[in-house]
C-alpha cells in the first residue's frame, strides 16, 4: 500500500517551511509536520503521517 499524494504534498510542505526556520533539526521538522497533519482532521489518522521517518544525518 502507498502513501496518499495529498497528505504527502501536505507533509512535504509543512517540513520544508519548518526546517528553513532557524535552528530546527530535519528531525524537528519532520516531529512538527506530523503534529501539522495530526490535527487536521483530513489527514489525522496516522496512515496519513506515520510512514515518514528520518533516515541518516537527522541534525
């Protein structure tokens, strides 16, 4: 089974606009995407957001 493309798109976004803000780790950013999407109500089962993990240099 693959991930949904909107929530994806969603994810995607909303970890690059957190990790561009000063001193937020990829780790961090991923962390507040996933919350981001958590309390949306669309995308708020974890089948939406769990999948994505960081994998590597987190920092």
């Amino acid at each position: 089974v693959s991930v949904n493309d909107e929530s994806t798109a969603e994810l995607m976004g909303q970890f690059y606009q957190e990790f561009t803000q000063q001193n937020v780790t990829k780790a961090e950013a991923l962390r507040r995407a996933q919350l981001t999407l958590l309390k949306n109500d669309q995308f708020s089962h974890p089948y939406y957001w769990a999948p994505f993990v960081i994998i590597g240099d987190w920092r």
